[in-house]
C-alpha cells in the first residue's frame, strides 16, 4: 500500500478486494457443492459395484431354471421378449436398472417375476390409480399375492393393508403411488420397517420419465422419489419407460441416485404400426366426415381405436358428431365424473364401443392391447407425446394405423395452450418437423428425436410408402412478400393472426404479389407460412386477455435476410399418381399437391422417393 494513500483511498481498495474475496468464495462454495455431489455419485457408483458386481447379463445364473420355470407355471409365457431376461438378471443379481422397453415390450414382466424368484417384497411405484387396480388384480387371478395402497383404498382396509405389509411373508408385490411414497409418514415407516427386516427386496419405478421435467408426463412428486435410495441404499432400484430421450435418461438416474444403474435400450422403433399425415381439412364439419369415413373404411368390423383431440369441448362435440354417422363411441376427459370415466374406458376395453374419443388424460392405464388405430384429431404438444399417444396402438404387436391430422392452425392453438410451460417451443417444433415431413421417413424423424440410428421402415410410414416424386419449389418471391405483409401492418407491434396474414398477403398492394399468393390454395398459403415460422424467418407472439391467450405471428430477425435477398426458400411438393403401394393408406386424387416441407431438412431429397416396396 502506497505510504501516500488518504483514508479514504484506502478505503476504496480494500472494499474493492474484499469484493474479489467474497468473489471468490463464492466459487469455491460452488466448487464444493459440486464436489460434494460428484463424490457422493462416485460413493454411490463404488458402493453399487462392491454390492452387486457387473456380469454378462446374457450369461448363466444360479437362478436360471427357477426363472424359467416362473415364467411357464406362473405366467404361462414360453419365451423372454427382448431385454426382458438381461434386464430381471441385472435386477436379480441387485445392480440398479434403467430399462426402456417400447410399449408392450413387457416391462411389467421385468419386476413381478423377480419379485416371485426372489422373494421378499417388491414395492412397485406406479402413476396410475386405474394401471395399479388393474396390475393387483391380475396378478391375484395368477395367485401372485399383490396389494396396494392408494387414495381409492377404502379407510377401513388401509389398517389391514399395513397389517399385511407388516406380518404376511408370502406378499410379494406392494403397489403405490408416489404420492403416497413422498407424503405418507406412516407408509414410509412401514417401508423402514420392511428394509430393517431385510424384506424389502426390491423398487420397481414404472413410467420413470415423469421423474424429468425435460420429459413429458412431468410430476412432481416423482422427482422426490431420490428420496429411497437415500432411505434404502441396499435396495436395488428399476426405473422403466417406454419413451425417454437421452436428457431424459441422464436426468432421471440423478433424480433416483442410480448413476450406476444398468441401462438396457431396446430400439423405440414400433414396427408394426404404421404412420401416416393427413392435411386436416379447414372446416370441422370436413375433418368429422375424413375420420368417419376413413374408420368406415378401414375398420368395419368394430376394431378398437382412440382419437385424441386438444380440449375437453373438442372430445364431447367430436363424439356426438361420430354417434350421429353412427359410430359406437363415447369421450373421456379429466373434467367428467371419476366413475363416469370409468364407466366409458371399461364399455371401451371390453369393446361395446369401437372408439374413445380422448384428451391425453386418457393414457397410461391403458391396458388394452389390440388397439387398432389411434387417430390425432389435433397435434400433440411434442414429439414424445405424439409417440407415446400413438404407441397405445398394437400393443398386440399386429398391424395398426397411426394417423395425424395436421394443419398449421393446431399448431398456434397448441402453442397458445402449451406456451406457460418449460421448453414448450422445442417440443412444439420437434412435433411440426414430423408432421411437416414429405420426403424423410417418419420413423426416421422419430428415432433421430430419440437418438437412434434411423430404423428400417419397409414402407410401414406413408412417406415411405407414397413412392410419388417430389419436387423442389423455389418460393422465396412467396416468403418475402409474406414477411412484407406483416411490415406493412399499421399496428406498432406488427403482428397478425394466421387469418389475418393469409388475407393481407392475398390482398397485397403489389399485384405480382398478390397473384401469387391467390395462384395457390388458402391451405398452400398456410402451409408456406408454417414454413417459414419452422424455419426461423416467422415466429410466435402471444396476447394475454383475462379469457385467453390468443397466438400471434411476426417477423423474427432472420426475415431481414430474406427481404435483403441473402436467403432462398424451397418448397417440397408431391404429385400424387394411382399408387397401390399406399393401397388405402393415401385416399387422395391424383395430381393433387399433398404437402409441403422444410427446404432446410437434412434428408431433403429432391427427386425420387426411397423405401417403397
Ligand atoms: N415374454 C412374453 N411373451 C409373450 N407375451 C408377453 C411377454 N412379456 C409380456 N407379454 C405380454 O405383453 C403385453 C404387454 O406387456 P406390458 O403391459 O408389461 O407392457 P409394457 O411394456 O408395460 O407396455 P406399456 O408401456 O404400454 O405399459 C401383456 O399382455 C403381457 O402379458
């Protein structure tokens, strides 16, 4: 310190290095913590490995035969479905386990018949009350003694549930809600209990995506579940799902403290559903008659199928107008009476109703498995959740239809729904790249969403199965005047409703323009625009009013370069010819331009289609 310096410039330097100080320490702080966690994984991973070794999970166990024997005497079943043995041998031999099964691959078979070889009890954390009734009382028509304890438990059987949790040493399966788990003072004791007595033998965490709030199905009280590997260290933990990206997978084995698991993966790929887009006609009264019609043709014998829609009004006014051309059906939301609900899903399994008219709270206590269609009225809000609504089809594993109907309006009625949650926009647009799809095999799409290498799709999609050539439009004059349509808005904000941008960019001002924009369908107009917000040049704006969020679209900063010039835009266009590849999976007359995608999609192929058998 300079002997010259006043006080008061004294003072000044030695605030500024206490600041770098506190600076400092607050690193070092973060560093610990972090530390801290990172040693508490390693912890977790080494203890993991001391407790129950890695082994060839293919190999030979002493449990072999009594296995083999289970899955015949007990469940009547010949032979494991893929991963299903490596998968109950890593559980059996204690490791924790990360399994990803696609729906209907029987990811319930992984835990029941452990929890029957290995005795003790098994505690199967479950996110349904309807999936749980169902599981408990299956398996007591297999003598496999089950129970659960949930809300719908009546108050006078909740004590004999946890008499038996206490004294019956034949229990093998102890279902429950992860309500229960996290919020039940008395349950958690109860499990204490069990692990003091060294029965608690193993946890099975179904639907384990719900644990990540990257995934869909978000809940939060599964993100407490950590909590029993803290409580039950020795215990080995089974998280399963039919539908996880990698984010997903790496966040849920945080969440549970099972960074050590074992994962098995088998492929997300469905190959016997078949999945097609349609273009959803402008008019409700249109889209009715499509999917009347298209179920008439295609399931006249009555076989199962759902139909998904966004709203509550949506299903009820849908429904009717099915039942007035005649088809068996009724709605299920979550705004009826429970037992209403139930009333409808049971009418519907038991198949005295051909079609559920849904929202996506009909899900996953879906347990029957020869659904044969599932049709998306309206878009779903990503592509997770498009896979995993459709996946309840062919559960059977024969052949079923999938079918979207998509038009970009659903898109901005689903933004305005969906635009309060985390990550909406990357879901949203992950969902408008498959449904804008023309020449890129859906599978494909799919399987890149989950990061798989691209499956083989032997002409199950219709862009696979279509055949027709696909031409490459260059509509960058189109583009620009669209954007010159927003500019020339009077409103300071300059943004519009898809009606209103369609309508003004008809109407331009500059007669080459509006010749243009007239010169293709008001559908093709709405299909350039979709274009344009899923390649960046327009995106979403929303208004808030007390009643409703309404969707808005203005230029973003990208736009600049297409009005300077910088940018061209192609459009992917089909010429539907007589195709019997498509057979009835492309009911279009010929010469018709069915759709439109993106220029900027990587398996963008101009000329001629692949695929097609
Ligand atoms: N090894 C097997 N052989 C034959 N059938 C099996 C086998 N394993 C399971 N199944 C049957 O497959 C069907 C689906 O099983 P399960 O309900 O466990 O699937 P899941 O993977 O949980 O599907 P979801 O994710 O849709 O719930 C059931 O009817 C089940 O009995």
């Amino acid at each position: 310190m300079s002997q010259t310096a006043t006080p008061a410039e004294e003072l000044l330097l030695v605030t500024d290095e206490l600041d770098q100080v506190e600076e400092q320490i607050e690193q070092l702080l973060a560093r610990q913590h972090q530390l801290q966690a990172h040693k508490e994984q390693l912890l977790r991973i080494t203890e993991a490995d001391r407790r129950a070794p890695r082994a060839d999970w293919h190999g030979t166990f002493t449990w072999d035969a009594d296995v083999q024997q289970t899955l015949q005497d007990t469940f009547s079943l010949q032979a494991f479905r893929p991963l299903q043995r490596e998968v109950i041998n890593a559980s059996m031999q204690g490791r924790d386990v990360l399994c990803l099964l696609p729906s209907g691959g029987g990811k319930s078979l992984c835990y029941q018949l452990p929890a029957l070889v290995g005795g003790g009890v098994t505690l199967v954390v479950s996110p349904l009350l309807s999936l749980i009734q169902d599981q408990v009382h299956g398996l007591r028509l297999l003598g496999i003694p089950a129970i659960s304890l949930t809300s719908l438990t009546p108050k006078e059987e909740v004590a004999e549930v946890y008499k038996q949790i206490d004294n019956d040493k034949e229990l093998r399966l102890l279902y429950a809600t992860p309500e229960r788990v996290v919020s039940a003072k008395r349950f958690m004791s109860k499990l204490e209990k069990l692990y003091k007595a060294g029965r608690l033998a193993r946890i099975a965490i179904d639907e384990a995506h719900c644990c990540s709030q990257w995934g869909n199905d978000f809940r939060p009280d599964y993100k407490k579940l950590g909590v029993l590997k803290q409580q039950f260290p020795d215990v080995p933990i089974l998280a399963l799902t039919a539908t996880a990206t990698d984010r997903v997978c790496d966040d849920l084995r945080t969440i549970l403290r099972i960074e050590g698991c074992e994962s098995f993966r088998s492929s997300i790929n469905r190959p016997n559903l078949f999945y097609e887009v349609r273009q959803k006609a402008s008019t409700a009264a249109q889209v009715t008659a499509d999917i009347v019609s298209w179920i008439q043709a295609n399931y006249a014998s009555g076989e199962s199928g759902i139909v998904y829609c966004l709203t509550r009004k949506d299903c009820e006014t849908l429904t009717g107008e099915l039942q007035a051309a005649g088809l068996a059906c009724g709605f299920y939301h979550a705004d009826m009476d429970p037992h209403q609900r139930e009333h409808i899903h049971q009418q519907w399994s038991a198949g005295t109703l051909q079609v559920i008219v849904a929202t996506i709270a009909f899900g996953m206590g879906i347990n029957k498995v020869d659904v044969r269609f599932v049709i998306h009225h309206s878009l779903s809000k990503s592509l997770e959740n498009l896979y995993q609504e459709s996946g309840r089809a062919g559960r059977d594993l024969k052949p079923a239809h999938c079918l979207l109907f998509y038009r970009f309006s659903d898109v901005l009625r689903q933004a305005a729904i969906v635009a309060y949650e985390a990550n909406w926009q990357p879901n949203l647009y992950s969902v408008m790249r498959y449904a804008s799809a023309l020449s890129t095999c859906r599978r494909v799409i799919v399987g890149r969403h989950f990061g798989e290498a691209p499956a083989e799709c032997s002409a199950m999609c219709d862009c696979c199965a279509r055949g027709a050539p696909v031409v490459k439009k260059d509509v960058t004059g189109a583009a620009v005047a669209v954007v010159d349509a927003l500019a020339s808005l009077p409103t300071a904000d300059k943004r519009a409703t898809l009606l209103q941008l369609i309508d003004r960019w008809r109407a331009s001002k500059v007669p080459a323009e509006a010749k243009a924009a007239k010169a293709m369908s008001r559908d093709e107009n709405e299909r350039l625009i979709a274009q344009l917000v899923y390649e960046d040049y327009l995106q979403m704006d929303f208004g808030f009013t007390a009643y409703a969020t309404n969707a808005y679209l203005k230029a973003s900063p990208k736009a600049a370069q297409l009005t300077a010039g910088k940018k061209t835009v192609y459009m992917e266009c089909v010429e539907v010819q007589a195709d019997e590849a498509a057979g009835q999976h492309a009911q279009r007359s010929a010469g018709e331009v069915i759709e439109l995608a993106s220029s900027e999609d990587e398996d963008f192929q101009p000329a001629t289609k692949r695929g097609r058998s």
